[in-house]
C-alpha cells in the first residue's frame, strides 16, 4: 500500500521573498472603518414591496407601516373605539351580559392601532406612550374574553387612561412586560377577524354602487387600510398559521387587494375600486374555505 502523501506544514521562518508578499497586521494597512456584516444581514425595510407599496418581509424595526395605513386611520380608529367601549362600561350588568366580547374586539383594535404607532416609520401622535397604552390595551382586551367584576373594572380603568391620552395626557397606569414584544401579543386572532369582518362589511356596502362609493370614500380609504394592516399582523410570528405558505399568500393577497381599493378610492375610480374589492373577498372567501374550523 503506498503511503499518503500529504502537504508539509509551512516553515516556521519566512524566507525574504515571503515577508515582501505579506504583512504582520493586515488591518493596519487598512484605511476606514471595519464594515458591520451583522447589520448587513438583516432585513431590508424595501425588501419585497409590492406593487401598493408595503414591504412582504415581516413586521420589525425598519418595516414601512405608512405604507399601510395613515396617522389618520390610526387616530380615527381610536377614537370610534374609545366611543363603543365608554358606552360597553356604562352598565356592569350589560358588561356582564355580552359587553365584555364588544370590549374585547374594541381594545384589541385600540391595542393594534398603538401597536403599529409605536413601530410607525414616521413621526406620528402618541409615539412616546404608544408602547405603553399597546400593552396596557393588549392585556385588557385579553381578560375581557370572560365578563367578570375584574374585567369590568379594569376595563373602566382603561377608558380612563384611553381618555387621558385623547386629551393629550400620557396613560396613569403602567404595564410591565417581562418577555420580549410579540404581535400575537397585541391582539388575538379572533378579535381581528371580527375588526376585519366589520371593515369587510362596510367596503362591500360601498361598493354596491358608484353612488355609494362616492358617499363613503373617506370611510372606504379608513377601513381598507385597517384591513391592509390587520392582513400584514396576522403573517407575524406565533400566530396561527404565520408559517404556513398558504395562509401567508392568503393574508398577504388581502393586503395588497385593501391597498389598492384604498388606492382607487383616493383617485375616486369606482370601477378599479369595485375589481379590487372581488380580488378581496376572493381571498377572504379562500382562507376561510381552507382554515376556518
């Protein structure tokens, strides 16, 4: 058998011609500073925008949220929700009977709404208390999946401080987070389909006719970009479904289909608006053939 033969270590000395290739510290003969691979390898914020304009890549620091919806949704959407949940808490028995689920959806909204201004890419109302009033929202619209004498008083406590930031005050109260924030944790994915059945509601209604459309174009641009938002939300991790293909398609179809009848109605063309509407339900009507139970 012959031997193997293998290469020879190098010498430990260098000859001369060597030394006049190489250098004892390469950096420093470098001019600049280093660059940051680590950096370099995270998400672009432009990565994978649509034709509407809003990036695919998933939510995160950088995403294009403006894209998605305006400072006046988000501030609108607000105070409509504020209306609905001081009129939820005005009865504990009625808050008991069925309100709490109203609360529920109401804050989960407002939750959403914080949410989405506290990662907003421009400057907007609220951003300072925005992390804040998310998490204080997030948990109350959680505990009010059941109408107990805790959820109602937290729930008027959460009107207060929804008050309190209307009138340009920050939140009372404090929420502490003890694990690192997640979108699921905003919102449940039930309390969205309802804000989105609602929205769907009203942009199908609008659609009826070019005489309705003309009527509600302010609401139509409002609820279409509430559906763009809620269809990039329900992509993000630990929701359920965020890693399947499918249901990612779905979500992002209804997306980009919200944003082009938000886009149609800005430029008041009936017609664009009313095809983009069918290409939203068309999506709607798909994901929930394929997953709702």
């Amino acid at each position: 058998m012959q031997p193997i033969r293998r290469a020879k270590p190098p010498a430990s000395v260098w000859d001369r011609t060597a030394t006049k290739i190489f250098v004892d510290d390469a950096f420093a003969e470098l001019d600049g500073e280093r660059p940051d691979f680590v950096a370099a390898t995270k998400p672009s914020a432009t990565a994978g925008a649509s034709q509407s304009g809003a990036a695919t890549s998933p939510a995160a620091g950088g995403f294009k949220w403006s894209a998605l919806a305006s400072e006046d949704t988000l501030t609108d959407e607000i105070k409509d929700m504020k209306a609905v949940l001081t009129g939820v808490v005005a009865s504990q028995s009625d808050f008991k009977g069925g309100g709490y689920d109203k609360a529920r959806e109401a804050f989960s909204a407002v939750a959403l709404a914080f949410g989405v201004i506290a990662a907003y890419d421009q400057e907007i109302r609220w951003r300072k208390d925005a992390e804040t009033a998310r998490d204080l929202f997030a948990r109350v619209g959680s505990n009010c999946k059941v109408g107990t004498d805790q959820s109602f008083n937290e729930s008027k406590l959460r009107v207060v401080d929804l008050e309190s930031l209307l009138d340009g005050n920050s939140p009372s109260s404090r929420a502490d987070r003890e694990d690192d924030f997640r979108w699921s944790q905003v919102a449940g994915r039930s309390a969205l389909m309802s804000r989105l059945e609602a929205a769907d509601a009203t942009l199908a209604a609008a659609g009826a006719s070019k005489a309705d459309f003309d009527k509600a174009m302010e609401r139509v641009v409002r609820d279409a970009e509430i559906v763009a938002l809620i269809g990039e939300v329900i992509q993000q991790a630990d929701y359920e479904f965020y890693d399947d293909d499918t249901y990612r398609g779905y979500a992002s179809a209804m997306r980009d289909a919200a944003l082009r009848v938000r886009d149609a109605a800005k430029k008041k063309d009936y017609e664009t608006a009313r095809a983009a509407l069918g290409e939203l339900k068309k999506s709607c009507d798909s994901c929930h053939g394929d997953y709702r139970s």
